[in-house]
C-alpha cells in the first residue's frame, strides 16, 4: 500500500512539474511574442522617423534653393539697375 501510495504520489508530482514546465515555456513564448511586438514597434517608429527626417531635409534643400535663386535674381536686378544708371 506504501509502495502503491509513493508510485502514484510520484506520478503526480511528475505531472505537476510537467504542467509547471509546460506554462514556463508558454510564458516564455508569451514574453518573446511581446519582445517581438516591441522590436516592431520600434522598428516602424524609427523608419517613420528616418521619412520625417528626410522630408525636413529636403525641404530645408528647396527652401535654401529657393532663396539662392531669389539672391540671384535680385543681384542680377541691381547690376542691370546699377548699368542703365551710368549711361544715363
């Protein structure tokens, strides 16, 4: 009967540390699964970052060229100013 009783108390208590092994690993898929979602995260923040980053650049590029063209055009303005004014 003692025999009996420590087999079977034995088998539980494998099975308990089976059951117990079994929610660590799904725990640890859970924790990988949210590692994984986090990493996305940051991911799609950082090229969306990058897009923005770009976008200012390239607009601070056409404001700069912008304004390099209207410098030009204004000088060219005063020197055609400035020669009609000596041939009069």
């Amino acid at each position: 009967m003692f025999e009996s009783t420590a087999q079977t108390s034995g088998k539980i208590q494998e099975n308990i540390s089976g059951i117990s092994a079994v929610k660590e690993m799904k725990m640890e898929q859970q924790r990988a699964s949210e590692i994984s979602k986090q990493l996305k995260t940051m991911a799609d923040r950082s090229v969306q970052r990058g897009k923005m980053m770009n976008l200012a650049s390239e607009g601070i590029l056409g404001i700069a060229a912008f304004v390099q063209h209207q410098h030009y055009v204004c000088y060219n303005q005063v020197l055609r100013h400035y020669h009609e004014s000596e041939n009069y």
